[in-house]
C-alpha cells in the first residue's frame, strides 16, 4: 500500500452549489415541480457529502466502500467523493516515553532503561491499512528495540576499548534510531530522534557495582598521579645534573627518587626529615 493523493476541488463551491440546489428545490417545490425539486435536493444531499475539512498537520484517508481512493493532505475545505468514508490522521510530530524496561546488558547485568522517540506519520495508507492500529505499532516496536539495542552493549566500559551504554549516548541513540526506522517503516512512520531518558543497575545490583565503580576510578586516578610522578622526579633529576648543582651516584639517585615518590604519591601531607649527617 503506498499513499496517493485523493480527488479533491474547492469546497466553498460545492458548499455554495449545494445552497443553491436547496434553495431553487424549495422554489420548484412551492411551484409544484415535485421531480425536479427532490433532484435538486439529492443534489444539494450529495454535494454536502462530499466536503471535507482538513486542518494544519493533519490528512484524511478517503476510502470508498472499503477501496482506498488516496489521501488529502492541504489543510482547507474540500469537496471529494460522496459518501465516502474520511479517516483523520495526525502529521504533527509526536512524542513517546518508554516505561522503564529491565533488561539484560550483553554482560549479563540486570538493569533499568528507558527512551524518547520522536516520530511523526510520512505515509497515511500505510499508516491505515498496513498495521492494524499504528500507535499501538508504535510503542511496541520501541520498546522491543530498546531492548535489543540494551542487550548487545554492557551498560560501562571501564576499559573505555568498547562502546557501552553510559559511555557513549550518541552511538548508542544512532543504532536505536536506525533499528525504529527499519521497524517502523511498514507503518509509514518517520523515526526524527530515539535517546535514552533513563539508565541505572537494577536495584539488586546496584550496590555492588557502585563500589566497583568507585575502584575502577581510583584505580584510574592512581595511574594518572604515579604517570606524573614518575615525569616530574625524571624532570628533578635532570636538572639537577644539567646544572651541576650536585652530583648523584646511584644510591643517592635511589634515596631521592623515593622520597620524591613518596612525597608526591601520597594523599597525605608528608613531614619533611632534615637529614644533618650522611646516607653512608
């Protein structure tokens, strides 16, 4: 089923015609003209029928006796086929909110996840005849590809080597897009924007992954202070050396790197040592 635009013509003309028919009948009537009068007043019955009224954002679907005879998508009044049935379909772009799915990540965590999905209708006949209520096609659809998009990337990343659901927002709202359309396009429905509104550990877990969580950033942030200690005492003792201020031997060296280390590694103040005799 594809969309086709409906016969239509103005639908002051036919309102006027109509008018018109209905007044000259009454006349023909009152001057005993009964045949011509009840043709005229069929007319007028047939011609009052067929106008239809289509407002901004929004298209009827024309069918008659059950064929579809295409769709009229200019906001205004217009006249069309007597006696046909007129469907109202919205164009204007519309929201869904998801519930809050609990789903699997492709780790096997439990958690909760949830999406917008920004759509609106591009084709009306597929819309009407090609799923059975197209709204209804709507949220289910978007709700089993959040599904299938949640279950095919772990919810973090604490290597940062691999996409995931809290790291990386846009990719994950790409591949849920792209999945809609290809659902959705049967029902003659446009995907703008899918992302997700809502991401968390199921409540069982919850608990247990904050602290692994917590580890993996210190962890990390431990890495970043060693990577600066170990540049900022290769800096000292160059300098020093490049300026002859004093000379190291080995051991020497070996005692001041650990103190430097120490001194910076540490996330407590240290407390300076005078040493006032000799590390021989």
């Amino acid at each position: 089923m594809k969309e086709t635009e409906a016969f239509r013509a103005n639908g002051f003309l036919a309102l006027l015609l109509s008018l018109a028919c209905v007044g000259f009948g009454v006349f023909l009537l009152v001057e005993e003209h009964f045949a011509l009068g009840v043709l005229l007043w069929v007319v007028a019955l047939l011609l009052m029928s067929s106008i239809v009224i289509v407002q901004p954002n929004q298209a009827a679907v024309v069918t008659f006796f059950g064929k579809y005879m295409g769709t009229i998508a200019r906001n205004g009044m217009w006249l069309t086929i007597p006696f046909s049935n007129r469907r109202k379909i919205s164009l204007r772009v519309r929201n869904f909110n998801s519930a809050k799915l609990k789903v699997n990540d492709v780790e096997g965590n439990p958690i909760e996840i949830a999406a917008v999905v920004v759509f609106k209708v591009i084709d009306t006949a597929r819309a009407s005849f090609d799923v059975e209520d197209y709204e209804q096609f709507v949220e289910i659809q978007s709700e089993a590809a959040l599904r299938h998009v949640a279950s095919k990337y772990p919810y973090d990343s604490f290597n940062g080597d691999v996409i995931s659901l809290r790291g990386n927002g846009e990719e994950v709202a790409a591949e849920l897009s792209r999945e809609l359309q290809e659902r959705l396009a049967v029902a003659g429905v446009e995907v703008l924007e899918a992302r997700l509104t809502h991401l968390a550990y199921s409540t069982e877990i919850a608990s247990a992954m904050l602290q692994r969580q917590q580890a993996a950033a210190i962890i990390a942030a431990r890495q970043k202070i060693v990577e600066g200690a170990v540049g900022m005492v290769q800096m000292a003792i160059a300098q020093l050396q490049e300026e002859g201020i004093v000379q190291l031997d080995e051991e020497r060296k070996a005692a001041m790197i650990n103190n430097l280390m120490v001194a910076i590694v540490s996330d407590r103040g240290s407390s300076p040592v005078i040493n006032t005799g000799s590390i021989y």
